[in-house]
C-alpha cells in the first residue's frame, strides 16, 4: 500500500463488500453477487491505472465505479 489509489480503492473495496453482507443477509436481497463484480473489478483496474501513472484514466474509473454503486447498487435508499 504505496499510493493513494491503493489506499482509495481498498477503501471502496471494503464498503463493496459491507454492502454485500448487509445485503446477502436479508430475505429478499435487492441485488446478486453478479451486480457486485463490475465495480469490483473497477477497482482493480483503477488501481493498476494508478500505479502506472496513468492518473487521469484511474481517476475516470474510480469515479464510474462510484458512479456504478450509487446507481445500480442503491447503498442510500429513501423510504
């Protein structure tokens, strides 16, 4: 854990897999797994963009990926 993005990224990562198991705990998950792996997956090529120093095209990916959460995955719902 060298970068920032190392460091960004594994951050997203953890509150990905919160919302997994908050979810995967209910009776009726909203989502499957399925819908977690593209912003994971996000994640890992934001943080290889990264620390290849190609800093505009990871910061593009980290924003989509929490553009994607916010989106497809709902982790606000309003009642």
């Amino acid at each position: 854990m060298e970068t920032p993005y190392d460091w960004l990224t594994v951050l997203i990562f953890a509150g990905l897999i919160t919302l997994f198991l908050q979810r995967s705990s209910m009776d009726e998950p909203p989502d499957t797994i399925w819908h977690y792996m593209p912003p994971a997956i996000g994640c890992a090529l934001a943080n290889y963009l990264g620390n290849e120093g190609m800093d505009v095209l990871a910061i593009a990916a980290i924003v989509a990926v929490i553009g994607y959460i916010f989106v497809i995955l709902k982790p606000i719902q309003r009642a």
